[in-house]
C-alpha cells in the first residue's frame, strides 16, 4: 500500500504527526526550526526569500543530525497554507515583518515592501489560513512590534494582529514583554526624544488560543488575500499606489 504523503513538503505524513508539529509562516532565519528539532518537536517553516531557505537549510545541516532536519519551505505563505492538510500544526510559533520597518526583498509578494493598507489584506489573510492549519484547542504565539507610520504616529501594528487573530478564530489567551538588550539605546535617546519619541527597547509577545473564543465573529470573513483575477486567472500585478491590475485581461483591482 502506498504511503501518503504532504502535496507541499513530500514528507510522509506518518512521520509528521509522530513529534508534535510547530508551524512558522514567517520564517526568516534557521533558529526556530532549528531550536524545535533540538527540543524534539518537528518544525514546518515557510520563507519567500530562496537564499535564506537555503542558508537554514547548510546551518541545519551542520548543527542537526541528517535524520532530524527542520522543513523549510521556499514559497509564499498565502499560496502554501492552502496546499497544506488541514488542522496539521500542533502549534504557531511565528515572527513576522514589522510592516516595512525592514524591507527584506523587492519581490511583489513580500510585505515588507507593500503600503500599510495592503501589508494587512496579506498578513489577516496568512493569520487566518494559519489558524485553520492549527488544531482545535490549540496555542498560536507571535513575536510583534509596534511601528511608525511616515506621520511618526504609531500604526497599532499590535492591535491589528490580535484582531486579525481574533476573527479568525483564535482569542487572546497570553501576553508577555519581551526585553530587548538595551544596548546603544541610551545613546539613541537622546536624539530620538527630541521629536519627542521614546525608544522602544521591548516586544510583544502574543498568545491566542483556537475555539472557545466567545469573540470571534460568527460571519463569514473574507480573509484572502487575491493573487490570481476572478475573471480570467490571470497574474495581479500591484502598481506603486497601490492598485491591482490584471496582466492578461486588465481589469483594475482597487487596493
């Protein structure tokens, strides 16, 4: 009899559900992956970026054995999550893009290039995929940081990912600080407070659990984020204000 195995990672699907299953859909570096595979849990990481994908894939290589290797997966979260079998993650572990207080590549589908408005369609939509990978009952944990729009007025990026949480399904269980080093801060404050800013030397760290949640919205929520046309499913290629147009047919997405 043949063995079934994941449409995304070819892994058998014996072998995944042997260890718990910790999903990641920001990646970005090898620690987490890494880190999980040490504690004994199997780790599922999806990264936009190739050469970060392959960077996590030699450090893991050289710091875990050949029969314990983390699974990362090379792609865009929005289109991988859907490929996935559902309720697969036992739990979230994730860090995702500060809105684009770092731009790590110019490719269309990073949100760390997209404006704010667009940057939170892709990033509700993600959530929301991610939550229906995770098991019923089950804890989901990001690292976040709040960041200044070009006003200088804070965005509420904090906010904005335990509602996105929260619609999905999963209600604010825990909340923690975590403490940065302080490092050249005090040096910094100096500058910073003459625009009457503080300077931040901490995150957040947020805990949701899935169900039970007497919050989430009983609505259908329209969460996903579109990257084919409706019409002629054609490629949608975002212009620098922010529309959406159709490569093939033209027709204009408003953003």
């Amino acid at each position: 009899m043949e063995q079934k195995k994941c449409p995304c990672c070819g892994e058998k699907l014996e072998d995944i559900s042997i260890k718990p299953l910790i999903g990641d859909p920001f990646a970005g570096g090898s620690v987490r992956g890494i880190i999980a595979h040490k504690m004994g849990y199997k780790y599922l990481g999806i990264e936009l970026r190739k050469e970060q994908v392959d960077a996590n894939i030699e450090q893991g290589k050289k710091l875990l054995p050949a029969d314990n290797q983390p699974i990362w997966l090379c792609g865009d979260s929005n289109k991988i999550l859907d490929d996935l079998f559902e309720r697969s993650f036992d739990f979230i572990f994730s860090c995702p893009p500060y809105a684009n207080l770092e731009v790590y590549s110019k490719d269309e589908n990073d949100l760390s290039n997209m404006p704010y408005a667009e940057f939170l369609l892709a990033y509700r939509s993600i959530i929301n995929k991610s939550v229906k990978q995770l098991k019923e009952g089950h804890f989901a944990v990001f690292v976040v940081g709040d960041v200044r729009g070009e006003d200088g007025y804070y965005l509420d990026f904090i906010s904005d990912t335990k509602k996105a949480f929260i619609d999905s399904g999963a209600g604010l269980y825990n909340e923690a600080i975590l403490l940065d080093p302080i490092g050249t801060a005090m040096i910094r404050a100096n500058n910073s407070f003459g625009s009457k800013k503080l300077v931040k030397v901490h995150q957040n760290v947020l805990c949701f659990k899935k169900g039970g949640n007497p919050n989430a919205l009983n609505k259908k929520i329209i969460l996903d984020y579109i990257n084919k046309c409706d019409e002629c499913n054609g490629k949608i290629k975002r212009l620098s204000d922010g529309v959406r147009i159709c490569e093939d047919c033209m027709k204009i997405f408003a953003s």
